[in-house]
C-alpha cells in the first residue's frame, strides 16, 4: 500500500519560511513525477509545483515563482517543498502527490500578518 506523509506545515509571519517534507511508503521517488498541491478553504485543490526526478525539469504556479523551491532527495527518498517569503495568501493545506495517483493528508501552512 502506497501512502505519502506530509509535514513541516506551520505557522508563520509574513516573510517567513517553512520547508515542506513528503515521505513515501511503498513507492521511490527516483523516477517520477511528483508534486505538491495546496486547497484553500472552499477552493479547488491546485497545482503548486511538480519535479521530474528523472529530468530534474520543474515547473511552478506563476504565484509561487522565485519564492518556492521543490526538490527530492533520492537517499532519503522525500520531497520537499522549500517556501520563502510567505505570504498570507499562501496561506492553505498543502498536499504532496504523485503523477501516478497517490495523495497525502495534507499539511496546514498558516500565514498572518
């Protein structure tokens, strides 16, 4: 059974940092597409940003470029989300996941001002 389990959610001020980690069980992260999501309270789920291990290719959210940092390290076989410079529209739960289907539980990233 594959499960993921985000954390490193927070809370923090305006201009602030948190790293997001995801961490797999029953699946590597060393060749695939991987992900991370966040839902604001009664919006949709979206996409924040994606990582091919394979490629190293990333792509971001315009919203988030310049500020988050997606990685994974293969040894320790998790993702990680690297967020700078929160904002309070940041503010949300954010999910790890992979292209293949399988979801975290989400981790709560709180940004006041």
């Amino acid at each position: 059974e594959v499960q993921l389990q985000a954390s490193g959610g927070g809370s923090v001020q305006v201009g602030g940092s948190l790293r997001l980690s995801c961490a797999p069980s029953g699946f590597t992260f060393d060749d695939a597409a991987i992900g991370w999501f966040r839902q604001f309270p009664g919006k949709q789920r979206e996409a924040v940003s994606c990582l091919s291990t394979r490629s190293g290719r990333t792509h971001y959210a315009d919203s988030v470029k310049g500020r988050f940092t997606i990685s994974s390290d293969n040894a320790k076989n998790t993702m990680y989300l690297q967020m700078n410079s929160l904002k309070p529209e940041d503010t949300a739960v954010y999910y790890c996941a992979t292209a293949s289907g399988y979801w975290g539980q989400g981790t709560l990233v709180t940004v006041s001002s």
